[in-house]
C-alpha cells in the first residue's frame, strides 16, 4: 500500500509527570512492562504498513527511543525517526516533517494510542472513498477503576466537559461536522444540511486520533494555514469546514493528481437545472456541489471527509493522562489482554517466597524477587524488582528496578523505576517519580512523589 | 373505507386500560389566520375554494373520518357564515357515528385564540387530532394514537405528536415542493422526541444553533432538513390549557411548539410520528394548491380522489390520468392532454388543446383555446384563442377572445379580461381593491365583520365600481373588470416562490450564483470565527477585532447620516434647538453612541452644510459657516461637555478638511477662532490639541502649521493671565 505513517509520539508529556522525565520519555513508558509505542507499531505491523516516521519531541527523547525501536523492531518495520522542537502541536510536528512525506496518503497516529483497532481498516476506507482525510472515531471509554477514582478525579471531571460533537451522514461514512470542547451551544452550518438532508449529532464518539491524510491536502493545508498548530483542534475542523468549497484544492491544476470527487464535464444550465429538477440521485451529496452551474471548465471541487467508526466492542484508548494509565494497566492485563503482543517477553518465572499469593490480572517481570506472605492483585510489577516480605500491591504499577521493603501496602499507585520504598510505606492513589527513595514508615495519600529537577 | 373505519374504532374501543372511552375527537380550524390565499379568500373562506372540483375540506372532513375520528369541532372565523352553511347543507350533517359541530368566532386572529375559545368550551374531554381544514392526507392515524398512548402512560408529559413526512427541499430554492419554506428540526432517533424546530421565520443566519445540554443530554441527535411537517398534531388535553396558559401563544409552530422546547420547567416533550408510504399534505399557499392538485389527480391520495368522493355524480378516470364527467360537451377536434379534469356541464370548442389542468363545472370554453397547468373553476367563460399558462380562475371568471394570461396569474371571482388583453405574469386581479393598509405583521384573514355573506358583498362591490372601470377603460383591457393588486416592494422578488406557475429556470441560475457568492461569504465567516475561536492565540485574535472595529465604523457612519438628515430637517423647518436637541440624543440612544461621537456628528453636518449653501469665495464661505455656527451654536454646545468632546470636534474638523470638505483647508485658522470666539471650544482644548499634535507625523501638523498663529497667540493670551492672577 501506499501508504507514509506518521507517528506522533510525543516526548516528555507534561500530564504525566512524574511518570515520564528525561530518562523515559513518553513514547516508553511502559504498558504492562511494554513501552506504549510498541502497542501501536505492533498494529501497524499486522496491518502490513511497514513505512513509518516516529515523531518524537526532543533530540534526546528521539534517540531513546530510536534505540529501542531499533532494538526491537530492527528488519521488521522500515523506520525514521525524526526529532522535532517541543511545544509545536501536531500539525506543527507534521509540517516539519512534511519534506519527508512522499506517499499518496499519509496515516497519521498518536504514539499513545492502544487500541486494537486495526490501522488497515482506517487506510481502506480512505482509499475507498477517495477521501481528503478519514478520521477514526471509537466509543468514549469508560474512565476510571471501579474502586480507587481519586487520582483520577480530577481527570474525569475535565474529560466529563469535554466531549466530542460529531455529525455523521445518514450512512455513517462521512463526517460532516465536528466540535471539541464546546462552552457554547453548538453551530451547525446549514449549508451542509442543505446538502445532506439530515446529519446525525453524536456525543458519544471520541476521535482517536488516528487519521488518514492525502498527502496533497494535508501539505496544502499546513503551507497555507500557517497558524493551524493542532490536527483536531484546526485541521480537521478546517477540513470539514470547508469540505463542499474545497480551498485546499482551489490552486492546483484542475487535472492534478488527485482529483478528490468526479470531475464533471461542462454541463449547460438546461441540462443541469433538469437533472436537479428531476431530482436525479448523485452519487453522494457531495456530486450536487462539484458541478459548476454556468457549465464553465470547473475549478471548484469539494474533498470528503470520512471517518471509519471503530465498533463499540473494540478497545481504544489514548494514554494521554494518569488517570489514563492506569486504566489501560489495568485493562490490558484485564479485559482487553488480547493487546498484549508476542514481543511482550515474559521472562523466567520470579521466585516468589513462600505463602505469596499472585492474583488473576498480574504480570510479574522477569527477574523479580518477592519475599514471603506477600499478596499482589491485579498490579503489574516491572523486571528485576526486589520485593520484600507482608508486602501488599493492589490496583498498582510497578516499573522495572524497584526495590520495596518489608510491610510495604501499595494500592492504586504507579511506582516508577528504580525508586526504593522503605519497610512500612503506605501508598495510597500516589504517583512515585523515577529514582525517589520514600523513607521507612511515611504514609502518603493522594500525592505525586518525584525528585527535584536538577 | 367503510372497513378502515370499523377497525380503528374498535381498536380505540378496546383499549382494556380505557375505561372512560371518549370517543376520538377532532378540532378542525377552518381559517388559516394567513393571507396567503388572497384575493381569493376576500371572498370566500380557503377551506371552501375547490380542488379538484371538491372544497378542500370535504377531503380533510373524509380523511377524518376513515381515521376513526367520531366528533369533529369545525372552527370558523373568516366568513364563518359561508361555512356553517355549506357544513348545513353538506353530508356531514347527516352522517351516522361522525358529527360536525361548527364553533363559531368573530374575532379570533391566531391558531391560539381558536384553542383558547375551544378550551371556554370545554368540549374536549382526551386526546384530539388538531389539523386545519385545508389539509390532504391518506394516513392512518391507528398507530400514530397508539404510539401517543402508550407514550403518555410512561410520561404524563408527552402531550403532542406531530406528524412529519420525509421531503427534501430543493437545494436550490431551499423550499419544498409544497413551496413552504425549509425546515430544520432535530429527533431523538430513539425516542423520537422532537428537539429543536426551525422554520423559516427566524431565518437569519447560515448556521443552527443547538444548545448544549441538548447535545449533551442526547448522545445522539438527527439534524433533519429533509423532513416536511403535515401539520396534523395528535395533541393531549393540556394543549389546550397551555394556550390558555400562556394567552401570548398565537402560532401553533412558531409559539406553541418552540415555546414548549424552549421551556424546560414545566418539561412538556413533543414527539414525531414519521409517516413513509401514505400521503399527507396542507395547502399553504398557490404552490402546494397546485403540486396537491397535481398528487390528487396522479391519485398519491387515494381513496380521496375525486371520482371515489363524489360517487353519485360519475366521474370516470380514462387512460393517462385523465377524469371526464359524464355529460361534457367536447368537440371532436379538441385535444386533451394527461393528468386532466374536466367536470360536469363543461363545453369545449373546437381544436382547443388542455393538458395538466383541472376544469369545473358548467364552463364554456371557446375554440383554439389553450390550457396548461391551470385551474379553472366553476363557470368561467373562455373565448375563442385565450392562452392560459399555470393560472388560477375563481368562478364566473370571463375572458373575452384572444386574452392571454402569463404565468402565475390569479383572476378571483367575476373578473372579466378584456379582449387581447395579456395580464402580466403572477398578477392577482380582483373585483375587490386591495386594501389600503397593509400590516406585514398582519396574520388575519380578512375578517368578515359585516355579517353579510362574501358573495352578497362582492355583488354590491361588483355593482359599486364597474361603471367606474369601464370608464377609465380598465386596468384589464377594454371591457376587462377588475383590479391587478400591486405587489408590495420587496414582495415581488419572492412572488414566483409561491406561486402557482413553475419557477422559471432564469431564477434558479440567479439562485444558484446568488448562493455561491453567499457561500463564499459563508466559508470566510467561518474561517475567521474559527479562526479565532480555536487557536486561541493572540496573533489570531486580529482578525475577530477588526470585525469588531469594521462594525461600530459602519454604525457611526449611518449614525452620522441620521444625524446630518436630522440637522438638515431642522434647518429647514426652523425646529427649535431643544427639539434637535432632543432628537440628536433619541439618536445616540439608539445607535448606542457617546455624546462625543453626537459633538463629531453635528459639527460635520453643520459644516457640510455650509459648504453645500452656494458660496463663491472663501470668505463667503466663511461667513456661511458663521452664520450657521452661530444659529446652532446651542445645539452644538449641548453636546461638549469637557474637553475630549472639543478636541473630538477640532479632529472631526480636520478630518474633514483633508477629506470630504478640502474647501476648508484654506479656512482652517478662521474657523477655529471662529469657534474660540462662540465659545464652543475652550483655548484649554485647543491647546492640548495643539500638544498632542506637536509629536505627530509632519503630513498631520499641516493644519497645526496653519494656525500657528492663532494658537502662539492663545498661549500668550493665556500667559498675560497667568500673569495678571499673579
């Protein structure tokens, strides 16, 4: 196929502090001992879409993750990385990529996407339809663990405001309206209801950040729209906006490569004014808006904007928060384990002391060591972690090198590597930072634990 | 019929949870508190005009009763004697398990005063349909009143159900083939509830506004624009309590159904009933009189079709949609197209050609005569080579040989058409003048408020004013009787909308350009709201402000010209200061300006002024402005408060003399110490304007250089002062 895949995979994501810092960047943070990046590079794999461009902000968070990509997906993926400055947005990441893009269609995804939706699905109804820009919309997931919420509280209040608006044509294929965030009352154009005859206002879609892009369009776009910073905030609005009076398309030659609808031949006003009074069916509402009224060689043109509607059994799910986080550690462990790909390596059995119980939903890392009477439930604990003994980790994550002491109680918490908890911590719903030390006997609740920048 | 009938009462009748069955009622309004229909309706009530050679409400009255409905309350204000009679002397008087009763009122003007009358009688006692009398459908009501019921008996607010009907506007006219005006609506797809309604009426702008919590609450929600609303309601009782509650409800759509969805108090919820193969339809206006013409004819509204609803009088359907009485007289040279009615008594001359068209009764239609897409109704008289295209001829309508009537036209009752005589395209003549005094808010029907019968008062009228006419030779050819209505400005361009001809494809290319011109409007509004809106940076925040500036410009300078018309009025008819005074404010009130800007406003009137009075010279002109200055030197005063105000003046001046009034330039000095001197500006004013200026650019110290002069001796002036306080 040919198809370019751009992923956007961040760098040092500010909402996730302290699970993220210099040494991690977000890109590799691990989901059930996996970096996140290899959730959606594995998708991309199985769907045979091998040429990829992993964007990551930071020269050095570009090459940590280079080297893992190369570690890991050498002769598989065919893979450049390019470093962009931070703070661009993601149009602003695309646009400094764009000399790079050569294919005819550019799939551009979030790093953080985990989902098992697959990418192939999106590329074949963009190609289908012929479509300026496809987006995937999947069904909002359910946010937050059934038990500890107060971490995430403050998320879900903000996710609860913001939701999507979406209209969708009466066959589902094409989007014809979309909205983030509103404060205000929606606005819909009536002139795209003129076009369509009814649209369908959902609230209970999310876009996930998964588009397909024609390459032309899309670099037309961020020549011309020079402020656009972000693709769902202006991009696609702007795409869809403008989907019946195509002016990304208005400067090229009429016979360009990618005539995006039906090019219509010159009709005079007789024959056109005949074939509306007869109400003869266009192929879609777009065909209406395509031809030129006065019969003139036509410049106007309109593109389609299409989505792909993921099912509503299907997982998908951005980590783009740690509310976030945990629910994905939670649900790939869980319900969605299907995600977990084979490069997943589980490694020799942990040596586990005597009387500790391992519940269902758990992934233990290779090397790890725990030490007697200790319970773990539906946690994941990281490579080479020393556990102590009477140590209690529920609803947690713990990375890679963490040593914990005797009589530890860990719940709803994410432990980052190497850090050292002492005997008798207890965690409540915290996030402890890469290489922090929680001294012998502190209770903490609620908080976000990390060392000072230096 | 008969059968259709029997199963819906009994389904009614066997509801086991009804224990108090009321029989099925309807409420049937009989006027439609428009004037769409006129002149025809001057003279007869819109539910009493024929189509298809039957009054529009024997099909509403029989549509009713195939639905089962057992008690009809007929409501009529608009001539309501005609109808009461012909009611009387009808069938429906007389039928077995359906009874008509007429509710009459002599001064209702809205749908809502109807209810609110019908609600004093307490007639209604459960669910009713609510439909007006010009109304055509074939639908079966069974299910439409189940779903209400059972709606209902979960949530006690569900009290109406509309019926609507899949229709997509033109996309060119944006109106429906029925030539209402399109229509936007949001439906719950589940529920079905009806959330948001939109019709023409508040057409303004290019976007629907959806409230949020409408969203929010909905997950999901269709945008319809291609629905079309019959206009048959299935209501609950609190309806009618609901007009009366709210006495401000006139129109049953633009008050009634968006005030309930507005209203989230009291949380009444309407629901929709669509309707997919039978046929629903109200005659609005010329348009649908002739596109449901045209569907009855095709037989879209079967069983009510013409020969099926008047039975005795044989009417017989030949091939190609053509319906022939019994005993027409034809010629055997005359040609008649499809999709024809001809009715009883009717004679047609020789090589007459009709198609599309419907005939009625005891007409006499001459030879050579053509007839397209027209309605002619009862006992018109067509001579020898008339031409008629998509017309509307009332009864006893005669044209004499050789008339041509143009697309669009209405002959109301009795005109008569000269001979060669062409009436003009989508003209409506009548032998009644148009009345004088058009509201255009005005949703009465021409109230009959002698009580004399229409058709008495058109013989009186008749009587009263054809000498006249045929004095002045007529408006309608030698020997024609009648007026052509004047159209009023700004009506005319959407006369061809709703008329009865087809719309000329010239009008549909302006359309089409037209919309993308409006288009292209459209797509840059969007860009700079979005623009704005979604990138939230400061950089594009620009372009929102300019607008901001763009209009309050655009504001001051039709407030300047108010202001100037103002100033020049009282110039001319010597009002007194203080009424000028008065007005400039009532201005600035509603311009919403400050006085500053009024100071500006005035000042550039009265100097406008004196440049327009003839003048030879400067100092001629000078001596103009003198003069002017020092008569209105009060009104002026009356708007300078402090010193920005004066300093507002002095740049309005200068403004003027590089702009608008260059004469001026030479005088600049002159004037300024002239305004010194009236004590308009204070030396104070002038000498911070002189400061202020002092660091500009050298182009705008022109007029600073220029009175250099003047101001060096206020400043010394102001220093001997000074001194002397000393």
């Amino acid at each position: 196929m040919d198809f370019q895949v751009v992923v956007l995979a961040g760098g040092n994501s500010k909402n996730l502090t302290p699970l993220v810092s210099k040494e991690l960047p977000k890109p590799l943070l691990p989901v059930a001992n996996c970096p996140v990046l290899n959730y959606v590079l594995h998708q991309l794999e199985q769907s045979n879409l091998k040429d990829l461009i992993v964007v990551v902000e930071g020269e050095d968070a570009a090459l940590l993750v280079g080297a893992w990509i190369s570690g890991t997906f050498i002769d598989r993926l065919h893979v450049e990385i390019a470093a962009v400055p931070e703070d661009i947005g993601t149009a602003g990441a695309l646009r400094a990529i764009s000399h790079h893009l050569t294919a005819k269609d550019i799939l551009v995804v979030s790093g953080d996407l985990v989902s098992d939706v697959p990418p192939g699905a999106l590329a074949a109804t963009h190609r289908r339809h012929d479509a300026a820009v496809t987006t995937m919309l999947c069904s909002i997931p359910v946010s937050g663990p059934l038990e500890s919420g107060s971490s995430g509280g403050k998320d879900k209040a903000k996710k609860l405001g913001r939701y999507n608006i979406i209209g969708l044509d009466p066959s589902k294929q094409f989007l014809l309206h979309i909205a983030t965030e509103i404060e205000k009352d929606a606005r819909i154009s009536k002139r795209i209801l003129h076009a369509v005859g009814q649209m369908e206002m959902r609230s209970d879609l999310m876009d996930a950040h998964m588009y397909a892009f024609k390459r032309s369009v899309l670099q037309e776009v961020l020549d011309v729209k020079d402020t656009f910073q972000s693709l769902k905030e202006d991009v696609l609005p702007y795409l869809v906006r403008s989907q019946l009076k195509s002016e990304a398309l208005l400067n090229r030659t009429p016979q360009g490569e990618e005539n995006s609808t039906e090019k219509v031949s010159s009709q005079n006003n007789q024959a056109f004014i005949s074939r509306i009074l007869a109400n003869a069916s266009t192929p879609s509402f777009h065909g209406i808006y395509s031809e030129n009224p006065d019969g003139s060689s036509s410049t106007r043109k309109t593109h389609k904007c299409c989505v792909y509607i993921a099912s509503s059994s299907s997982y998908c799910v951005r980590l783009n928060s740690i509310q976030a986080f945990m629910d994905i550690n939670r649900d790939v462990t869980g319900d969605a384990d299907h995600l977990l790909s084979p490069n997943n390596i589980i490694g020799p059995s942990p040596k586990l002391g005597t009387k500790t119980t391992v519940g269902p939903n758990c992934r233990l890392g290779e090397g790890s060591e725990m030490g007697d009477k200790c319970q773990v439930k539906r946690s994941i604990i990281g490579r080479h972690c020393r556990i102590g003994s009477h140590v209690k980790v529920v609803n947690s994550v713990v990375m890679n090198h963490v040593t914990i002491g005797d009589g530890c109680i860990i719940q709803g918490s994410v432990i980052c590597s190497n850090v050292q908890l002492q005997e008798r911590v207890e965690l409540k719903d915290c996030q402890v930072g890469a290489g922090f030390v929680v001294t012998a006997g502190s209770e903490y609740k609620a908080e976000s634990l990390a060392k000072k920048e230096k | 019929m008969g059968a259709q009938k029997k199963g819906a009462t009994a389904r009614v009748s066997e509801d086991p949870e009804e224990l108090a069955r009321h029989p099925l009622q309807a409420i049937l309004l009989a006027d439609s508190f428009t004037t769409k229909f006129r002149p025809i309706t001057l003279e007869r009530p819109k539910v009493l005009l024929p189509l298809v050679n039957i009054p529009m409400i024997n099909y509403t009255l029989a549509w009713l009763e195939s639905a089962g409905v057992e008690e009809v309350f007929v409501f009529c204000c608009a001539h309501s004697k005609q109808v009461i009679d012909y009611l009387e002397s009808s069938e429906w008087s007389s039928q077995p398990n359906f009874s008509v009763t007429t509710i009459e009122s002599h001064n209702s003007i809205s749908a809502g005063d109807a209810l609110r009358l019908i609600y004093e009688r307490n007639v209604i006692h459960g669910d009713f349909v609510l439909i007006s009398g010009d109304t055509v459908s074939n639908m079966s009501l069974t299910q439409a009143l189940q779903e209400h019921k059972d709606r209902r008996k979960k949530d006690a607010n569900a009290i109406m159900t509309m019926v609507v009907k899949q229709s997509k506007p033109s996309p060119i006219t944006q109106q429906s083939r029925l030539g209402t005006d399109e229509l936007f609506m949001a439906i719950n797809p589940v529920t079905k509830q009806l959330l948001y309604y939109e019709d023409k009426a508040e057409y303004s702008k290019g976007f629907i506004s959806l409230d949020k919590t409408l969203i929010a609450d909905n997950p999901s929600v269709i945008l319809h624009n291609d629905k079309q609303d019959c206009y048959i309601d299935i209501c609950s009782q609190e309806v009618l309590s609901l007009f009366t509650d709210n006495f401000d409800y006139q129109h049953l759509r633009r008050h009634f159904v968006k005030g309930l969805l507005v209203d989230d108090i009291m949380g009444y919820k309407i629901f929709t009933h669509e309707i997919h193969s039978s046929y629903a339809a109200r005659i609005d206006n010329f348009r649908s009189y002739d596109t449901i013409s045209k569907d009855i004819i095709q037989r879209w509204t079967y069983p009510f079709v013409p020969d099926v609803l008047c039975g005795s009088s044989a009417i017989k359907v030949e091939r190609q949609g053509t319906y022939r009485a019994s005993d027409v007289t034809l010629s055997r040279s005359a040609q008649f197209g499809s999709f024809t009615f001809i009715g009883q008594g009717t004679k047609i001359g020789n090589d007459t050609k009709i198609s599309h068209s419907v005939i009625g009764e005891r007409c006499t239609i001459g030879s050579n005569v053509t007839i397209e897409g027209s309605y002619i109704w009862n006992n018109v008289t067509i001579e020898d080579g008339c031409q008629l295209r998509n017309a509307i001829v009332c009864d006893g309508v005669i044209l004499k040989s050789g008339a041509v009537l143009q697309p669009g036209v209405i002959l109301s009752f009795k005109v008569v058409v000269g001979q060669q005589f062409v009436v003009p395209a989508y003209s409506k003549v009548s032998l009644l003048q148009q009345p004088t005094q058009q509201d255009s808010d005005e949703e009465l029907e021409y109230a009959d408020s002698t009580s004399g019968t229409g058709e008495l008062r058109s013989d009186k009228l008749n009587g009263d004013i054809a000498p006249d006419l045929s004095e002045t030779a007529s408006e309608l050819g030698t020997g024609g009787v009648g007026y052509i209505w004047t159209v009023f400005e700004g009506a005319y361009d959407e006369e061809w909308r709703h008329s009865v001809a087809p719309i000329p494809t010239d009008k549909l290319v302006k359309l089409m350009l037209d919309k993308d011109e409006d288009e292209e409007l459209l797509t840059q509004d969007g860009n700079v709201i979005s623009a704005s809106r979604e990138l939230k940076t400061d950089s594009d925040g620009n372009g929102s402000e300019d607008d901001g500036n763009e209009d309050s410009r655009d504001d001051y300078v039709s407030f300047e010209k108010e202001v100037e018309a103002t100033f020049l009025r009282a110039v001319h008819e010597n009002v007194k200061v203080d009424l000028a005074v008065l007005e400039v404010n009532a201005l600035r009130l509603s311009y919403n300006m400050a006085s500053v800007d009024c100071g500006g406003a005035i000042f550039y009137s009265m100097m406008k002024l004196a440049v327009e009075s003839p003048h030879n010279s400067a100092s001629e002109l000078h001596r103009n402005a003198a003069d002017i200055v020092t008569t209105w030197q009060k009104l002026l005063k009356s708007f300078l408060h402090d010193i920005d105000e004066e300093i507002e003046v002095i740049l309005k001046f200068e403004e003027m003399c590089l702009e608008s009034a260059k004469e001026f330039a030479a005088l600049f000095p002159q004037i300024l110490h002239l305004l010194y001197d009236k004590e308009i500006l204070q030396e104070d004013a002038i000498l911070r304007w002189a400061d202020e200026k002092e660091g500009a650019d050298e182009s705008d110290k022109v007029f600073l250089k220029r009175s250099e002069k003047f101001i060096q001796w206020l400043r010394e002036a102001e220093e001997e002062e000074d001194d002397e306080d000393e």
